[in-house]
C-alpha cells in the first residue's frame, strides 16, 4: 500500500490515543490526520501520512545525510578520465 | 425515500403560495409568478435594450463576416465554490468557446432550470455573479429562459448559455493545426478543479487556492491583433491539457509531444493531487488555453501572452510532430517519454 | 514539496543510474513487490534508465488486484442493499467481481450507476464518521490491504467500539505480503535473485522478517521507497550484493523505516485482527496470508453481521493475473494485453487497479 505523502504538523489535540487527531500542512493544502500511532508527533514535524494516518514520523537528519551521499555519487569517478562514463541515454 | 409518485392524484392550487423567498413550480408556469421573477430577479441583473424589448429572441447588429456560434450548460457541485461560482463558469465557459474560435462574443442567452425549494436569496447571488462575469468580459445577456423543476430532480440550478460572435481573422481550426507547429500553454494547471474538490469537503482537504475561471478574450484579441498566424486554440475543461491536447491530436491526425518539465503546476495543486493520487494533467481548468503557431512566431505569441494578467504564467509546453502513431506523447524530466492517454472517466481517489 | 522534489531530482536519478551501469557486470533479476513502486518504475520509464542485463520482475503488492472475485461479489451485493451505506476506497471501485456486465453490476462503480449509495472515503475513519451521522443507516468499509492499512482499520473498529455504533462494519480482505514471498520464492519457476520490499509496509511491521526472509531464502532484499531516487538507489544497492555474492537485508527508505517498526500500530492489529488462511486471486489459497477479525470484534465482521458469505468462483480463464502476480509474465505478453482486455473493460484486477501492473503498463508501458 503505497500512496503515503509527508506533510507538517500544525497541531495535534485530543486526550484517548485512538482519537488523537490534527491537522497536517502540505504545501499548503491541510487535512485532518490521526496521530493515533504516532503520539511522539510535535507540530514542525514532518509525518507520512497515508489513508488519513501518519505512519511515521519523518527522520530528516537521516533524510539529508542520504542525499548528500547520493548528490555527491560518482564524483571520484567522474573526476578521473580514465573512468569517465557516458551519460545514460535518454 | 420516496413513494410512488403515481398513486398521488395530480392536484393544482388555484392559488400557489408566494414561495416565501423560495422557487416553487408556479415560478416555471410562465405567468404571472414567472414575470415576477423575471421582474425581480433578471432583468435587473441583465438589464440591456435587447432583454428590455421583452421578445422571444434578440436581433443583433453585425459586420458582415463569419459568425461563431456555441452552447454549454452547467452542472456544478457546489453552486459556490472559492473563486466563482457556477454563474461565473456559465458565462466565461462560453465566451471562451468564442474566443477559441477566434471570435469576440457579441450576445449570450442564458436558460436556467431551477429547482423547486432553491432560496431566491441563492438565485439572486449566482445571477450577480453572471451579470458581473458578462460585464468583466464586455458581452450583454440578451435573452433567456426559466423552467422549474420538482424538488430531488435538479441541483439546485442548472444553466444553459449559448453565445454568438463574430470571428476576427483566418479561421482558427483544428484543421489548421500544421507539424512542427508550436504548442503554448497559458498558464499553471489545475487550480479549477482542486478548488472544487476541496469546497465539496468529502475528502476533508482544505485549501486556499481560489478556481482559475476567467475570460480569455483579452489575450486572443492581442494575438490576432499582433496579425500572427494562429493555427489553433483550445481551453481547457474537463480532463484538463491531457483531454485537450488528446481531443486535438485525433482532430488533426498529428501526434502530439508535450514537455512536461515546462508545464507549470501550483504546489497547492501538486500536492492535493499527491494526496489523493490524481495526475495533474487531467484536472479540470477554466481560466487556462493552449495556442498553435508556427515555431517562428512562438517567442512573439510568448511575449504577447506573458503581457495579459490571466496569460502571465504562459509557457511553452510542447510541439506538434509530423507523424501519427501514439496520440499525446509526454516527455519527462528523466528523458523517458511515454503515451498520454485520454481518461477513460472520472479520475477516482486512490491510497494505492 | 518538501522531502518529495528531492527524491525526483533528475541529476541524482542519472547519477545512480551510472552507478548501476559501473556496478552490473552480468545479468541479475530483480522484483519490486510493491505495486506503487511497479507503477512509478512504469510511469517515470525508469527501467530505460538501467542497463540491458538488469531485468525488472513486477511482484503481487497490488492488494486490488489479488482480492478475491468472490468478495468484490459479496462487496456489490452488500452495497444494493437499500440501508447500506458502502464506503470504499478509490481504488477498489472499478475492480470487476467475478460476473460478467450483461449479469448485472460486475463493480461498485456499476453498483453506484444503479442506484446503490456506494462512496469514496481517503480514510477509514471517515467512514465511521458517515456510521455516527447517518444512525439509521448501516455504513460498510470495505477493508482492503496489505499491513499498511490494517493498522488504520482496526483502529476504524475501536473508535466505533468507543462510538457504540451499531451500525458499523468491515468487509475484511486483508492479505500479508511474507507468506506471498515464501509462496513466490518457492516456486520452481522463481527467477527472482533480488527483492525490493514494500517500505511502506515496513514503516508499521520493521525489517525483522524480512531480513528472516532474505536468509531463508538467500536472496539481497532491499527495504525500499517508491520516488524514482529511491528505487534506483534500491535496485543499486541490491546489485552491488548481487555482484558481491551477499544476500542480507537492507534499507533504502531510512527517512522512514525503523527496524523495529511502528509497535503502536501493530498492537492495533494484534487487538482486532488475527491471522487466517486467505484465498489470493490469481494465485490460490496461501496459509496464514491473511487476518480476520478476532471473536470479539466479530460483530464489525459485515459478511457475521449481514450473512453475505462470499462464494468462491472460477475465475475468467483468459485472465492470466496469477502469473502476472508472480512475475512469471509481463502484462505485454498476455493475448488479452489491450485487445480483450482495458481499463475500460478488465478481465482482471492488475488491468484496472491503480497499481495494477497490466495497468501500469497499459497507460504508460508503451514503447515511444
């Protein structure tokens, strides 16, 4: 199952854990979401939200230290010219 | 819900109630609770020497050359939405037919069936927003009809506009449309049809972002006036640049290669769109057209676009091949080209 | 959008493609369960971005497409009823049951043209909204998917339990995707040397059996994402073991999945459900492939509650969809591929589900 978006935490309210609930901002469209399994959510976090749930919370350090791993990817073999590769073909 | 509407015996009220601020069956008999509608609600939003010569039809002065014709008619949920409303959609949907043909819209008539129980409050406020619509985009409603219907049989209001014109330079036909030609795209997608989306509340997404609807004569005119060589227009609607540019390419008998990197999509559009698993390229606009032009003049048109307040966002969003084999063709950032379907229906909600 | 543009940046995607170009030094085989992730290698052309050896085997993630005829059947015939108010996702409408169109609505969007109150919801919750709402109506959700959504459904139930709602209940067709890979992997067939796991249903269940699953079966599975970044550093990563001889669980989609998993959300399961044996269409029963409602729950159970018993079918015998499922045959190589069967049309699940792989590759698998 796989159409799950991250979006912000602009709120979270309610005191039964199956009915915690608030919304979430994403890039400016906002929907009601239940927290029911992620209760350590803060407003300013960032969740993935599927169905109407955030499955998750997203670990955004996490997220940057890939992509910079990945932006930096084949830079000492593109930098040598013995090794240089063709670009894919479109 | 309902019984059997046949046991009932067919009883008529010598005297109706007034409606008591609400449309009844008498406003549809075409006496006197009909006129005094029209009295009160019509044609003070309308108000035009021809509608005030109270005929069956309006007689309209022209130059001699070739006449556009079009009809529409509008079936909203709900009436009002952030934006507009569906008085708006019924006048700009058919000016913008006429513009597409290349033709200023000279007269609109407007056929409205109503629903029995629809608060003459709500009427009052879609027929302003028609009268407002027809003034911003300078085209008077000269005739026009009213029919009521039972209650349960009819969303509250549905309108009919049909509009004449007289077109303005070289025919503007798919036809026309020539391989190599260039396709513009009049700004960003979508924001029509998200806004409906969100003003329904059954998926619970909300949004600020207001209906693209909008006249798009001023545009056209400056291109035609520009005495540039336009192929073919087309706005977009239901199933939005993909309907479009499908319904164009199986016109004209040319393929059609659309670039989608260049094709502009709001972030609030993007991402309900992400949401709810819908593409972009389908959804529903209504302030928003494409143009094709020879490749020479499309910097030209471009500059010309970008000069229009409701074209400000115009790109360049493809080109028309000389070849038929798929249809509309749809290249990615990745380099990856793939077919661009026609949707086979409503696009539906999806978790998957 | 944030944490999304990112993983669609086209200069990382060529960058991870000439890694894998660097890395391949023969042909491997590689299946994505996931019909989401089958539907954005399709639609972003992905595969035209790996090198020739690398062959790409779609798996049975599309829980759409391997529910039973059977309980789409029983799905239609709850939703003509008059008090029922049957809620559904998307996704699920367009899916034909097992009786052709001239015998009446073959799927809920049939059912909805003829009068049946069939609709959309994004979320289970909402449908027990509708339940609180509409007290003398009876609100069905239809419950399908893998452990992505099961969490979210058993909490559905609890919150009606909460509710006191009378007059809500689930149509149950919740499969697991570990029984499908031991099924799969298993066959004799099995030409799969490499796995990209479903990482959205690893956000809730963890890595933990499927790092069971890549030693029984010793093959590399790579927890993976569903953006065009995360599949090709997916696939990148299972080639790189490939070509070192490895076979152990990895995980691409760290921004999102922990080892251990979401323990609240599986709890929710484990309240309501409990696993059962689960026929999967196409592909024939699978033991302990999927969960029912536990005893007292039972009275959420829609087929307890309204004796709508589904009965099992034949399915349409041009319909390959197993294989399909199994990745034993691409959607192209099916005689029904776009002739008899279209999304218009379907003979089958996979040519009308979102993440169908017949559809994926019917809206954007054509060679241009």
């Amino acid at each position: 199952m796989c159409l799950a978006v991250p979006g912000q935490v602009v709120e979270v309210e309610g005191d039964d854990p199956a009915f915690l609930r608030g919304r979430v901002d994403f890039s400016g469209v906002r929907r009601e979401v239940s927290f029911a399994f992620t209760p350590e959510a803060q407003p300013g976090d960032y969740v993935l939200v599927h169905a109407g749930f955030a499955l998750t919370v997203v670990d955004q350090e996490e997220a940057l230290l890939t992509l910079e791993e990945l932006r930096r990817l084949g830079e000492a073999v593109e930098a040598s010219p013995e090794t240089a590769e063709e670009a894919p073909a479109p | 819900m309902s019984q059997d509407e046949s046991s009932l015996p067919a009883l008529v009220c010598p005297r109706p109630s007034e409606g008591g601020g609400q449309i009844v069956l008498a406003h549809g008999g075409g006496m006197r609770m009909t006129e005094k509608l029209l009295e009160e609600v019509f044609y003070p939003a309308f108000g035009n020497a021809a509608l005030a010569a109270r005929h069956d039809g309006a007689a309209i002065e022209t130059a001699a050359g070739r006449l556009a014709f079009t009809t529409d008619s509008y079936v909203v949920r709900p009436l009002f939405f952030p934006g507009g409303s569906i008085g708006e959609l019924a006048v700009y949907g058919t000016v913008n037919d006429l513009a597409m043909c290349g033709a200023r819209a000279l007269a609109l008539s407007a056929g409205f069936i109503l629903e029995e129980g629809l608060s003459i409050e709500t009427l009052k406020r879609v027929v302003a927003a028609m009268s407002e619509a027809a003034a911003r985009a300078g085209v008077p409603i000269v005739t026009g009809d009213t029919k009521v219907v039972e209650r349960g049989k009819g969303d509250g209001v549905y309108i009919n506009t049909s509009g004449i014109g007289v077109v303005q330079g070289p025919a503007i036909l798919p036809s026309r449309i020539a391989p190599g030609d260039a396709i513009l795209l009049s700004g960003d997608l979508g924001a029509h049809g998200i806004a409906i989306l969100a003003a329904r509340e059954q998926l619970g997404v909300q949004t600020d972002l207001l209906s693209d609807a909008a006249p798009l004569w001023e545009p056209v005119e400056a291109l035609l006036k520009a005495g540039l060589d336009i192929h073919c227009l087309r706005d977009l609607t239901r199933g939005g640049l993909a309907a479009a540019a499908n319904e164009l390419a199986s016109a004209r008998g040319l393929d059609i290669e659309l670039d989608e990197p260049s094709i502009p999509v709001r972030d609030e559009v993007r991402a309900a769109c992400e949401l709810l698993g819908f593409d972009p390229l389908y959804i529903a606009c209504e302030g928003r057209f494409c143009v094709f032009l020879p490749e020479t003049q499309a910097q030209r048109a471009m500059s010309i676009l970008r000069a229009c307040a409701v074209s400000a966002g115009a790109v360049r969003a493809g080109r028309v091949k000389d070849e038929a084999r798929f249809g509309v063709i749809i290249r990615n950032r990745y380099g990856s080209s793939h077919v661009l379907d026609l949707p086979s229906g409503e696009q539906l909600p999806r978790i998957c | 959008m944030k944490l999304v543009d990112e993983y669609r940046d086209s200069d990382v995607v060529a960058r991870l493609s000439a890694g894998i170009r660097r890395t391949a030094t023969r042909p491997w085989t590689l299946m994505e369960i996931c019909g989401g992730q089958t539907h954005s290698i399709v639609k972003n052309g992905l595969e035209a971005l790996l090198p020739p050896g690398i062959e790409l085997v779609h798996g049975p993630g599309c829980p759409v497409c391997v529910t039973p005829a059977e309980l789409i059947d029983a799905a239609v015939a709850l939703a003509a009823r008059p008090e029922v108010i049957f809620t559904s996702y998307g996704d699920m409408l367009r899916v034909p049951g097992s009786r052709g169109r001239a015998e009446g609505p073959a799927a809920l969007l049939d059912a909805r043209a003829a009068g049946a109150d069939v609709r959309v919801v994004y979320s289970a919750l909402d449908a027990v909204q509708i339940a609180a709402a509409n007290p003398g109506r009876q609100v069905v959700f239809f419950a399908v998917g893998f452990e992505t959504t099961a969490p979210g459904h058993a909490l559905a139930v609890v919150q009606a339990e909460a509710l006191e709602l009378e007059n809500f209940s689930i149509l149950v067709a919740h499969v697991l995707v570990p029984p499908a890979i031991d099924a799969l992997l298993g066959s004799p067939e099995c030409r799969v040397q490499a796995l990209l796991a479903p990482g959205h249903v690893c956000t809730i269940e963890g890595s933990a059996e499927y790092a069971r699953l890549s030693a029984r079966w010793k093959v590399p599975i790579v927890v993976t994402g569903f953006e065009p970044v995360d599949l090709m550093e997916g696939i990148l990563m299972a080639v790189r073991q490939l070509e070192a001889g490895q076979a152990r669980l990895e995980n691409q989609y760290s921004r999102a999945v922990r080892a251990d998993g979401n323990a609240a959300a599986r709890a929710a399961v484990d309240r309501v459900f409990e696993v059962t044996d689960r026929p999967w269409r196409g592909l024939g029963l699978i033991a302990n492939s999927g969960l029912a409602l536990r005893e007292a729950y039972r009275r959420f159970d829609a087929v307890a509650r309204f004796g709508a018993g589904p009965e099992p079918v034949q399915d349409d015998g041009a319909c390959i969809s197993g294989l399909i499922l199994q990745g034993l045959k691409k959607p192209r190589e099916c005689p029904a591929f776009a002739t008899l069967c279209t999304p218009e049309q379907p003979l089958g699940a996979p040519m009308v589900s979102s993440e169908g792989a017949c559809a994926a590759y019917y809206h954007y698998g054509r060679k241009v």
